[in-house]
C-alpha cells in the first residue's frame, strides 16, 4: 500500500487534457485511483470461514423461525 501512496500522479500534459488540470484535480485523481486499487484487492479476497460459518448459523435459525 505504501508504494501506491508514494507513487507520482499522473503526468498534467496539457496534449492529454486538453488544458493543465490544477493540483487539486491530480491529487483527487491519485487518491481515487489509490482507493480503487486498496478496496479492489480487499474485495477479490475471500470471505473467512468464521464468518461463513455465522451467516450459516443465522440463516438456519430464520429458518427455523418460519
């Protein structure tokens, strides 16, 4: 993670954008593509057996209710 914070934004070449964006601009861009990058990997990881197992657990006690 601490190498996707360090890393530089991306480049304000006028040619890309059409004008230079303001700083504000490329750090929004940089902190929402950091984001994207940290939830996406948090959300590819697989849920843990515990709560699995506790979901499990709540679903068969509704069951058991209706």
């Amino acid at each position: 993670m601490e190498a996707l914070v360090s890393k530089k934004p991306p480049p304000q070449d006028s040619s890309v954008y059409g004008k230079s964006r303001p700083a504000s601009a490329t750090h929004k861009a940089l902190i929402t593509r950091n984001l994207k990058l940290a939830y996406g990997q948090v959300a590819s990881e697989p849920v843990p057996q515990r709560l699995l197992d506790i979901l499990s657990a709540l679903d068969e006690s509704e069951d058991k209710k209706s």
